[in-house]
C-alpha cells in the first residue's frame, strides 16, 4: 500500500473528514450527535462551522442556525434536542456553549495572529447590501469599529482603530462581486475577494458587479 494511502496528506484528511461527518451526522445543516445527551452539540457544531470555512465553504449558515435555537430567555444549553430544540438533558444556561458561539461569531468578524490581521473573514456578501456596524471588535491591534452600507449603489466602508495600531497594514475580504476598490482618489481593481490596506485606512468605497 503506498504512503499516501496510510498517512494522506493533511488537506486530504480534512476532506475525509468531513465527507464522514457529512454521509453520518449531519441533519438540517448541523452535527447531530446520538450519545447522551441527543440533539445538536453547541461545541461540536462550533467546530463543525470552522470545518467548512477550512475547507472554503459557507459557515455563515451554519452559525446563524445555531443562533436561531436559541432559548426564550435567549441563551444555549450545552446540546439542544431535534425534536423540541430545547435543551436535550436540562434547561438552563450553559457558559461553555455561550462561549463557544462567541468565538465563533468572532471568526467571521476577525481572523488575528497577532502578527496578520483580517477583517471579516467569513461575512456573507448580503452583510454588506444589508448594511451593518460592529463597534468595541477586540483584537491584537486594540478595539475598532467598522461598518458597511449601500448608498448610491456603492458599498462604503468605514474602519476605525481606536488606538494607532502596530501593524502597518491588514487584510479585508470583499463581498465576491466587487471589481473595484476606492481609497482616496486612487480606483484599484481587484482580482479576488481579499485585499491589503494601509492601517491609516479608514474609508474605501467598493464598486460591485
């Protein structure tokens, strides 16, 4: 049996990986689990997420359906039932699973290494027609704020630092349609959903197909 069969390169573990999870435990787009508890795992549904932005897939989805399970008091149980989507072994408010979706949200704000920063690494393109505004976004270069909106079908774009950040740059991902980036007076098209910017950046102006 040759190597590659035995230890499979690391991409390729990944995608067996999720084809299982995909063929054995997946039901309405979340990780179902069949041990005690039953139902839908907050943590294993939060990697679940993170499996499918590996692998360059939609994660969003994944995210707000969890989000849309939860409680009348609005919060999570550790696993939540298939059936009732309450809470699968008692009610109450688990810290575990508020903390997972935590981070996980986060993810598709901010990816930071401390040494490379990204912003809005896994946000849906209809975030930014909708509009929206994030403010007090903790990460290595210290809080900031940033929003989207459409006017004058255009999207704008505004981030905002609120201390001088160390690094020089950072890295925003686009919605897939835009072609186009404005910063200042200069227009600089782009080639893939994933663009440099200047820290001092703090306005740009996206055109979108």
């Amino acid at each position: 049996m040759r190597y590659y069969v035995l230890f499979p390169h690391e991409e390729e573990r990944v995608r067996r990986t999720f084809d299982m999870i995909q063929e054995h435990y997946v039901q309405d787009g979340l990780v179902r689990s069949l041990l005690n508890p039953s139902g839908f795992p907050i943590k294993e549904n939060c990697y679940y997420a993170r499996l499918l932005a590996l692998l360059g897939q939609e994660s969003y989805a994944c995210s707000t359906r969890l989000l849309s399970l939860n409680d009348s008091a609005h919060s999570f149980p550790d696993s939540i039932h298939a059936l009732t989507k309450k809470g699968a072994s008692i009610e109450g408010h688990s810290h575990n699973a508020a903390a997972y979706l935590l981070l996980q949200l986060m993810g598709l704000l901010v990816h930071d290494s401390g040494s490379e920063l990204q912003l809005l690494p896994l946000v849906p393109d209809h975030w930014f027609f909708e509009g929206f505004y994030v403010d007090k976004l903790m990460t290595s270069q210290g809080p900031l704020s940033i929003k989207a909106e459409l006017q004058d079908e255009h999207i704008y774009v505004s981030i905002n630092f609120k201390a001088k950040p160390e690094l020089k740059e950072f890295k925003l991902s686009l919605p897939s349609t835009v072609y186009a980036v404005k910063v200042g007076d200069r227009i600089t098209e782009v080639q893939e959903p994933l663009i440099n910017l200047s820290s001092s950046v703090t306005e740009l102006m996206l055109f979108h197909k």
